[in-house]
C-alpha cells in the first residue's frame, strides 16, 4: 500500500531506503513483517536496476555449476574477491531466480521450456538468464514493483529522500528526511531502529555514466557521514560501449551485443582489441573500457559494429539497445554505433558481512550502495543483480531471526532545517572533475586536485545534496590517490603496474579521507595508508 509519511515521526517497522531490485525483494522478502519502503521515484523508476540490459548471472544451464561461476569472479576480481563470498552467491543464485519467477519475472525460455542463457565477457559458460534480449532490468523491477503493491505488509512512501543517517552509541537512531526535488522544504526525522539501505551506485557523480539521476551516492554518503566503514571506493567500472548521442544519461550497448560476435572499431573501420588481449572484445570490461577510451584519447574514435553479427536481426534480439539508437538518428542494422566509456558501477560502498550488516548496529546495506567483497576489483558482468537478490534475501532473514526494539521519538533538532538550493554550476564542475581525474585513467596530480577540490566542497556546501555528492566524491578520490598502483578497473598512469603487497581491500570511513586530505596540503606525497 502507499501512504503519506509526512505525520510519522517514529516506526516500529523495518525502514528500506531505495526502490531497486535490492530494496523490493528484500521488502518482499520480508512480508509478513511490516515494512516502510521509502523511495525518492515512483517504483520502477530512478534505479539502475530498471535499466540493467544483460541479466542476471546463473549457473543453471546444464553442465555449468556456481564453482565454475565464483572461478570467473574470482579471475576477473584483480586478486580482491572474497572467494567464499563469491561462491556463496553463485550457489544461492538457482533459489533466487526461483524467487524471481515466482514474483512474475518473464525469463525467456528455450524451445524446450528451459531457461534461455546467455554469454558476456569473461565467463566461462553461457549463464546470463535474460528477459526479451535486453530487457532484464525493466522486467524484473516491474514484476516486484507490481508485487510490492500488492503486498498489504508493505508501506510504500514515494517522493521522499533520505538526506542523513541519524546515530546514536554506534547504532541507527533515525533518519533526516525531505520531499525529493524540493530543497526548500521543510524536512523531518524519522525515529527507527532498523534500516536498509538499497539507495544504488554513485555513477551520476560522473559527467558520462549509464546511471539515472538518483545513482548520486547519497546512501553511501549518509551511512559515512553517520561513521560507517567503507570498503574498496576507489574500485569504480566503467561501461566500455555507452552510446554517445548527447543523452545525460548515455544509453547503453549491452555487452551481450559483444556475446553475440559485435566487434569494436576505430574510425578508421581497424579492430583494436585483439591486439590488447587474448579475449578481444569479451575481455574483462576494465580492459575494454581503456582500449576504447584510448582510441578516443588517440582522435580515432570507437564504435560497436553489430552490422555482420546481427544485421537485420537487430531490432528483434536487442529491442532496447535498437530503440536508443534509432531515436538518435542511427540504423545499427547498416551503422556502426558511436561509444565510449561510461561510469556504470561501483564496486566500493558500504562495507557489510555476509548477512548484509554494516558496522553500525541496525544498519544493512544491499544492492550497489554496499560492497560484500563480491566484485573485488572488477565486476563481472551480470553479477550485480545476482548480488542484490541474494544479499537482499539474507538480509531479510537476518532481520526475521531479530526483536527490533521500539525507538524512542527522536527530539525536533534537525541536521541542517535547510536543504539549500543546490548549485547546479558547482555539481556540474564536480561531475566533470570526476570524470578527468578519477575516471577510466587516473594519475597522481589529477587525483591530487580532485581531493582538494571534494574536501572543500564537502566542507563549505551549503545544499546537503551537493555535500553529499561532495562526500561520496571524496571518498572515491581519496582512496584512489591512496592505492599507488593499477588493480582491475582502478588504473594509475604513474603507477600502470599492480604491486603485490597492496592486493588487500580498502576499509576507510569519511573521518580517514578528511585526514587524507588535510594532510595532502602540507605533505602531499605521504598519507596514512587506508589499505588493511
């Protein structure tokens, strides 16, 4: 049911925060335990869940098995997955999908009646369960939504943003609430003992990314405001075939177009993977993603070319990505498409253990806003949703086996009363810093100006919004700064090689970046190391 929450100002309920994949099937999961599911979008809308194309990664084909899926993880992770997190999320994978079809998900099937799968980079076997081609995300996001609606337990508050975390002696106190889109209103807390965090990635802090608005590292910045330990921040993939027509978000050339034999090429009509790796264009994303920006970099360009590998099947086998095409004025049946690389996940977030706990008592993390240690350096593709469904499964059991004390209502002293206008010059500038000097190629100046930059607008922004932004920023420029070498998607030109002795994951909260930068003004070479 959806209801008003602006009267409420204390729940017993379990409060979810985000209206993702990791948010509705938690929230479903759940059921029948009452829920607040708070959602700055109407369902279905503002999450990166909705625009996913590839599908979810399965080992349910037949010779296929999730010890062969977590080895994939693994080789692709840049030596910092958790191995027993990886393969705990492969085997849960079979009992999600179940879940999954259960809620209505319409997972294309063969002619046999089995579950249609797929193949992307760097995996092993054919395993990507899809739903019509590209359109996996959408139909998933739909099929819950419709679900949750339908669910009498579940309380549904659309409209509103979470723009702090409010704690209490380590543990969740509440949270600081406003109306979305509006700064001036007046916002209110919300007293509770018990939230989720599912708010997605942080990609909208690029000026190039496949992510919508929303993705703008919010949760991620009000868990570390309120004191949570962040893992791995720096680790941030990028999409190497965003489309490029002028659309802030880039639509995006799923990677399955790449499966089914579409090659990458200049304008000069060469390939240039094969000479990069052995895999060519199914390599792992990283690599894709700086052989295409450096065909850019170089004035050649990059295009997809599916014109052999699909031709006139185009339209039929990838629905969406031909749509986007055809609305910017380009035939990929007979055109090559134009690309380049996009901010599409974060790997980093919101450290969590196997049950979907933060370090503040009362506090879960699912979906991209956390980091399990899953993805490691580099995520493999499809991976993302597997994750979100299985740690928001776990988490929902985690919080059924718990008596959720009553919270006391929390006294009328706000954060900040106002929001501020936020300074759409000053996001601007933001996102385009972190598209030079902590996008696909990093290098020490660049990182060094970024942190400057981010540490004094975290400071000084008056809109709680950009100083969210400003947050999430700092702490992804300062732990790329921080790690002096080259790891999966992180890729330092002044340190292009990867040195063994930091194969480690990143923990570090906003009070150690703050002390980065700080230090950086007057010893700027020398920091305290984040990497444990």
């Amino acid at each position: 049911m959806t209801n008003n929450i602006h009267n409420l100002t204390r729940t017993d309920d379990i409060v979810i925060v985000g209206g993702g994949l990791a948010g509705l099937f938690c929230a479903l999961k759940l059921a029948p335990r009452p829920v607040t599911l708070i959602s700055a979008a109407p369902l279905g809308q503002g999450a990166s869940s909705a625009w996913a194309q590839g599908g979810i990664a399965a080992a349910v084909a037949e010779g296929d098995t999730p010890e062969a899926h977590a080895a994939d993880t693994i080789a692709v992770g840049g030596g910092l997955v958790d191995e027993a997190v990886a393969l705990g999320i492969a085997r849960e994978a079979a009992p999600r999908i179940h879940d999954l079809l259960t809620y209505g998900v319409p997972f294309d099937r063969d002619l046999e009646g089995r579950l249609a799968v797929g193949r992307e980079a760097a995996h092993s076997a054919r395993r990507i369960v899809h739903v019509r081609g590209d359109g996996a995300g959408a139909a998933i996001i739909a099929a819950l939504s419709d679900a949750v609606r339908r669910t009498p337990s579940i309380r549904v508050i659309e409209g509103l943003v979470a723009e702090a975390l409010l704690a209490e002696n380590g543990a969740v106190a509440g949270l600081q609430l406003r109306e979305a889109g509006n700064p001036t209103a007046r916002p209110f807390l919300l007293a509770a003992r018990a939230v989720v965090l599912a708010t997605g990635g942080i990609g909208h802090l690029y000026a190039v990314t496949t992510n919508p608005m929303e993705a703008s590292g919010s949760g991620l910045a009000i868990a570390a405001r309120a004191g949570a330990v962040i893992a791995d921040p720096e680790f941030v993939q990028f999409h190497p075939t965003a489309i490029m027509v002028g659309r802030d978000p880039a639509p995006l050339a799923t990677e399955a177009l790449r499966g089914e034999g579409a090659t990458l090429i200049n304008g000069n009509g060469e390939r240039f993977m094969p000479a990069r790796h052995p895999l060519a264009e199914l390599a792992p994303r990283d690599i894709v993603a700086r052989g295409v920006f450096a065909e850019i970099a170089a004035g050649r360009g990059a295009l997809l070319d599916a014109r052999q590998a699909l031709g006139a099947r185009f339209a039929d086998k990838f629905p969406t990505v031909h749509a986007s095409c055809i609305a910017a004025g380009i035939d990929p049946a007979t055109q090559a498409i134009p690309i380049a690389p996009a901010a599409h996940y974060h790997m980093g977030g919101i450290a969590v253990d196997a049950r979907g706990r933060s370090s503040i008592d009362g506090l879960w993390a699912g979906g991209e806003v956390s980091s399990t240690g899953a993805h490691g350096a580099n995520r493999l593709a499809s991976n993302s949703l597997l994750e979100a469904v299985v740690y928001a499964a776990r988490i929902a059991d985690d919080i059924a086996g718990r008596s959720i004390p009553a919270p006391a209502r929390l006294p009328d002293a706000l954060v900040t009363p106002r929001g501020g206008t936020p300074d759409a010059l000053a996001g601007k500038r933001l996102r385009a810093m972190m598209s030079a000097h902590v996008g696909v190629i990093r290098k020490g100046d660049g990182l060094t100006e970024a942190v400057h930059h981010f540490a004094a607008l975290e400071r000084e922004a008056t809109s709680l919004a950009l100083r969210n932004m400003a947050t999430s920023a700092l702490l992804v420029a300062a732990s790329a700064w921080s790690r002096r070498e080259s790891r999966g998607a992180h890729f330092r030109s002044d340190h292009p090689a990867d040195v063994p002795a930091q194969a480690r994951r990143t923990m570090t909260t906003l009070a150690a970046v703050r002390e980065i930068a700080e230090s950086m003004n007057f010893l700027p070479r020398v920091a305290q190391p984040m990497i444990a």
